[in-house]
C-alpha cells in the first residue's frame, strides 16, 4: 500500500497525459499524434526498440560517456580540492583561475570540443567533465572548510601525525560534502551529456532525441527524455546507498 501511494502521482500524471494526448487534444489538432504522442505510443516504440537491442546500445553509449566524464572529473577535482582546502597559498593560486571559468557554461564548451575532438565519445566526455569538475571541486573544498577545529586540535592533543590527522580527521569530515559534489556533478553530467550527444555523436539517447525531430518520430524523443529520467533515478538511488555505507555516521 505504501509503495502505491508512493508513486501514485506517476500513475496519475500518466493517466492524465493518455487522455489528453489520446482524447482532448486531437480536438483542436487532428495531427496531434504527430506532436504529441501518448505514453501508450511511447512505450510501444521503447519495446519495439528493446527487443531489437538497439535501444539498449544507446542506453549504454550514454551510460559510458556520463560516467568516464564523471570519472575524469572526480579524479581531478577531489584531490584538487582538498589540496585547495589544506594549503591557503594555493588555494589562493587557483581562486581567480576558477572564478574565470566556473561561469562558463558547459555548453559553450560544445563547439571548441568539436574543433579539438571531432564527433565522437572524446568530445561528449570532455563537456560532461566541464560540467561536474566544478561542484565536486567547490564541496570538497567546503568540506575541507567545515572540519570542526576541535576535533583536529583533540587528534593533535592525541599525538596524531600529519597524515593520520587528514586521513581520519579531514577527509573523513569532508566525505559527507565530497558526496553532495559527486551526486550533484553526477546530475549535471547527465543534463550536459543531451545537448552534446544533440550535435556531437551517432549513437546515444540524446542523439536518439535529435534523430525523432530529423525523421519527424516524437515519440522516440519522449521515449529517449523518460529513459533519461529513470536512469537518473537509479543513479541517484544507487549514489544514495553507496553513501551510507561507506559514511554510514552521517545522516542527511
């Protein structure tokens, strides 16, 4: 009973949106299928899709582009990050550096990687890095900054060495931040990796969205958006899990 009531206002957005794409609004445009299909049409092509196969090379294309690209980044930005948030000097280093470029938006970096990449996996994973590098590299560096002063001065007070002290006081502080980055980055990477597969790959649900508008097929793009959805929300789900077991002393 629980879960049904869980995901009741799905059911019922999905009951609203049959009938109005299947019923009220082929009332004022009789070409409304070709607009606005309904989830009864998307669906159909998503098994059809399914059984072939072919949908699921997409779905993993995307998959292994959003994650080597949040891979990179996380590589990266956590040691980055908590270099910037133990050593002051070089965080003030890099400080106008970011500034400069965390404003741009990760779109923007679209054309320039084309140039460098060509269409292909490189160009989208190198946008998808723009796009998370930077709040995994800003909550690190704000959870490095949150570390409560009593607990070092307690593990100094205690005789802990330099690296005990980061290893079990600092990054074990700033690991709840780090996460909110990597699942916030992680988000970002899977909203910039649609518009880079929309001009810069063959294969991929964001391609897939593109290709509906070339062959005049709605509902493969609602059909690609929905699988976009669900896979975020199993990412989100599976993030949430990894979180508490590997920071199981932190509550949200």
């Amino acid at each position: 009973m629980k879960r049904i009531y869980k995901y009741g206002s799905l059911v019922a957005l999905l009951l609203i949106w049959q009938v109005v794409a299947q019923y009220i609004y082929p009332l004022y445009n009789p070409n409304s299928e070709r607009i606005f299909p309904p989830p009864s049409a998307v669906f159909e092509i998503a098994w059809q899709m399914a059984s072939t196969g072919e949908l699921f090379g997409h779905i993993a294309a995307s998959v292994r582009r959003v994650f080597a690209g949040f891979a990179l980044a996380a590589i990266v930005a956590i040691p980055l990050g908590l270099s910037m948030g133990a050593w002051p000097k070089w965080r003030r280093q890099l400080n106008p550096l970011l500034e400069i470029l965390r404003p741009v938006p990760p779109f923007a970096w679209i054309p320039i990687s084309l140039l460098w990449f060509g269409v292909g996996d490189s160009q989208s994973i190198f946008v998808i890095f723009i796009a998370t590098i930077f709040p995994i590299l800003l909550n690190t560096v704000s959870g490095v900054d949150n570390v409560n002063a009593i607990h070092i001065r307690a593990a100094q007070c205690l005789g802990a060495s330099k690296k005990t002290l980061f290893l079990k006081v600092v990054l074990m502080s700033a690991l709840p931040s780090i996460f909110v980055g990597l699942r916030t980055g992680l988000g970002l990477g899977w909203m910039v990796l649609v518009a880079s597969e929309l001009i810069g790959a063959i294969s991929g649900l964001g391609y897939l969205i593109n290709d509906s508008r070339n062959m005049g097929i709605p509902d493969l793009a609602f059909m690609g958006m929905i699988m976009i959805g669900v896979i975020g929300l199993f990412i989100e789900f599976g993030a949430r899990k990894l979180e508490q077991r590997l920071i199981p002393w932190y509550t949200q």
